[in-house]
C-alpha cells in the first residue's frame, strides 16, 4: 500500500483531552507536581495522529510510532482541557512525518515531530507471532 494515495500533506486533526490524576507527572513518576506529565502528552499527540491517519486509511491498515521529538514547554494542571493538533509534513513510501503540538488554551504546552509508519494489522500481527 503507499501511503501517499490516501494521506496527503497538509492533512490536519485535532483532540481535546481533560488532564485527569493519572496523566500527571506525580502519578507516573516522573515528577513530584500534579501538572501533565511529559509522556502523557506525547501519548495525546500519538493518539491524535494515530486517529487522524487511521480515518484516511483503507480498513486492515494503521500506523506504529517509530519516532518522537518534542519539547515540553509548559505546565497544564490537573482538571485542564488541552488541545493536541496534529498535522501531516510528509509522506515517503509509508512513512509519515507529522508537526504535533498540546495547547492550553492559547498557552502552548509542546511542540515537535513525530513520525509515524503504515502497517497492514494482519501482516504485523503475523510477524510477531513468528
């Protein structure tokens, strides 16, 4: 399959999501404060562009993460709704380059890159069941 008949440059999505106790840095261990921890907002911009490509791809197709680089810029407390915004840079063979951003409010709590690359389910599933 190339990625690049169903998924175009450009393409944009969005999610909101409530800073709940177990998506603090205090709950996961990665910090003594209740604010979104580090990995949860990269796990909202995973979920985001995982949502958006899985909605542009033919059924028996999804995407893994292979690459993550982003910066956390800011707090966002406990009981906040933040947006993840993510949209897609570049598409090569079956690997998708995307900008991913966690926002609160006007406040931009992150930013980066994050790669993504199509899989057909069955086939991966094949593979680890050797």
């Amino acid at each position: 399959m190339e990625a690049q008949k169903t998924i175009k440059t450009g393409e944009k999505h969005q999610m909101e999501f409530v800073v709940e106790e177990l998506h603090t840095a205090a709950h996961l261990g990665s910090g003594m404060v209740k604010v979104l921890a580090t990995p949860t907002m990269i796990l909202f911009m995973e979920i985001t562009a995982r949502t958006m490509l899985d909605e542009l791809l033919p059924e028996g197709y999804s995407t893994v993460g292979t690459r993550v680089d982003v910066r956390h810029l800011a707090p966002a407390a406990l009981g906040r709704t933040v947006r993840a915004e993510v949209a897609v840079d570049a598409v090569d063979g079956d690997k998708v380059t995307l900008s991913v951003a966690v926002w609160d409010g006007e406040a931009l709590v992150g930013q980066g890159a994050h790669e993504r690359y199509v899989i057909e389910v069955e086939r991966f599933l094949r593979k680890l069941r050797g």
